[in-house]
C-alpha cells in the first residue's frame, strides 16, 4: 500500500493509482483520502473487525 501526502483535495481521476492507495492530509491529522481499491480494502477490514465509529465520505469535484 502506498501512502502519500496532498495539499489539497483535488484528484485528477486518470492520475488516481489503481492499486490500494491512501493519501494522508498534511493539515489535518484525523482525515485520509482513499482510492476506490483502498476503500473496498478498508471496508472489509473494518466490518471483520468490527470496527464502529468510521465512515467513508465520497467527495465531488469541486467540493
């Protein structure tokens, strides 16, 4: 998995990996940026885990 650092939330979709990846924000340490792979992924591993109090927000372009 990859983990990377982002100045803002904005993704071109053609440059998204399609590998597992997160993409922590520098600025606030509580908030991550997942790909789609990353989310199925971290889906799994929370409801096996069964883990409670986390939730995936999608964001738009342009939010």
């Amino acid at each position: 998995m990859v983990v990377g650092y982002i100045q803002a939330p904005v993704f071109h979709e053609h440059l998204v990996p399609a590998e597992p990846t997160i993409f922590r924000d520098a600025a606030v340490a509580t908030r991550i940026f997942v790909n789609d792979a990353a989310k199925a992924l971290l889906d799994g591993r929370i409801a096996s885990n069964k883990i409670i109090g986390m939730s995936f927000r999608e964001r738009k372009q342009g939010n």
